[in-house]
C-alpha cells in the first residue's frame, strides 16, 4: 500500500492540490529543536513534498476558531524517508515543524514498507504566544500485510473527503483520526466500523489506550510469573492477571 493509492483514496478536487517540494532547510529551521534532530531530520529525511492544501477556498469548509485553536487550513504532505531512518521521531518533528493540522502520508524511498498515515490535533502554546505545539500524540497507522486484507479496503472508503464531517475545519480533521482509531479498534475487534457520533469517538479512544496499558501490564505479569519460583507467588500473580484480563475485556467492548 503505497501513498498514491492513499491520496488516491482521500479524493481530494483539483483546486486543493498544491504538488510542491518542501525544502529541507525549512524543516530543519522550523522542526529540528536540538543538534541531534537537525542530525535525524539530515540523515533521514529524503523528501517532503506539499501534495494539497485545504482551506474553505479549495474545499468548501468553513474554518475553525476559539480560545484553544485556530485551524484556517489542512496541509497534506507527502515524506519520503531514507532507509535508516529514525522514523517515528522524524513523524513527530514534521507535524511540530508544520503550523497547521497535518495529514502526514510517510514512506521509505525503496518503497521497502508500506505507507503510515499520521494525524495530531494542535493547539495555540500556553508559553509563547502565536507559536501552535501538538496536542496528545501523533496517531499514525499503516497497512498491516497479516491483519488488514480484507478491512483496509473499508479504512480506504472511510478516508474520502467526502466521508468526512463538514462543519468545520476542525470536525472534517478529526473524522481523519476517527478513520485510524478505528482501523485500531479493528485490529482487536476484527470489525472496522466507523464511530456513530463523536461521544463514541471519544470512548474509542479511550479504550484503545486503556486497552494498550493492559495488554502491556499482562505481558509484564506472564514474564513475572514465568520467573518465579516460588508457588505462592505464582498464584498470587496469577490471580493478578486475571483481574487484568477482565479490566481488558472491558476495554475491547467499548472498542
């Protein structure tokens, strides 16, 4: 799955689309806070390219402000990275260094991994004004060759402009970060289905890190309880993992 076919799928009108080179001296410039990340962004970083820019004048959304955001404009840029490449920091250092909401499609020049799809809402810094920094984490998402044949191509339908929230800016980008929560959510569930509405949006999100948390504590118990040798401990972490194997079935029905 390569980011032709996912800029294929998101079905963006030609009056969006901008198929710019980025310059890597603006990146390292504006998202390279350290000598080592000026080092990462340098030695991993092959290509950016401005693939569409989505404002109410190219899409037909309104933009969105209030006293925590201000989203005037979606960019959508394309990052080929090089092979060694530090990817999931470089992700991170891309959508910091870009001042608006970005929709990230990242690949390897070799074409030797598929495409991952990132997203991360912004908001206005409390520390400097004017200045915008990430708000939660970067969600990102890709094909999986075991897990998705026969859910990506519902996820690719989800992605279409048209799919998503009009009412602003802002709803139209978290429709986007919907889409991948819920290619998550199917990853555990085995169903892919879109959130009916944003209260379920939330408690998908949720679950997922709650679900995530657990999933870590158990394998953290079975290695524990692995070790051990003594039996009353044993049972004791046993009985400790089944509490916690419950408090994640609870998390994968709200999934």
């Amino acid at each position: 799955m390569n980011s032709d076919m996912l800029i294929e799928a998101l079905d963006l009108p030609p009056s969006s689309q901008v198929n710019q080179r980025v310059p890597k001296k603006l990146l390292l410039e504006n998202g390279a806070p350290t000598s080592a990340d000026k080092r990462i962004i340098n030695d991993g970083v092959e290509e950016l390219q401005w693939v569409a820019a989505l404002k109410p004048t190219t899409i037909g959304i309104p933009d969105y402000r209030d006293d925590v955001r201000e989203y005037l404009e979606i960019a959508v840029l394309r990052l080929t990275l090089r092979t060694e490449a530090k990817a999931t920091r470089i992700v991170e250092l891309v959508h910091r260094a870009v001042p608006y909401p970005l929709l990230l499609l990242t690949e390897k020049a070799e074409y030797t991994a598929p495409t991952d799809l990132s997203a991360a809402q912004k908001r206005w810094s409390q520390g400097e004004a004017g200045r915008t920094v990430l708000e939660g984490d970067v969600v990102t998402d890709g094909w999986d060759a075991q897990q998705d044949p026969k859910r990506w191509p519902s996820f690719l339908e989800a992605l279409a402009l048209g799919k998503q929230p009009r009412a602003t800016l802002y709803a139209l980008y978290q429709g986007w970060i919907d889409a991948l929560q819920a290619l998550r959510a199917a990853r555990i569930t085995g169903i892919f289905t879109l959130a009916s509405n944003a209260e379920d949006a939330a408690r998908r999100r949720d679950a997922l890190q709650e679900f995530a948390r657990l999933d870590a504590e158990i394998a953290r118990l079975r290695a524990t309880a692995a070790k051990e040798s003594q039996m009353s401990r044993r049972v004791e972490l046993n009985l400790e993992l089944k509490r916690i194997e419950a408090a994640r079935d609870v998390a994968r029905a709200n999934l």
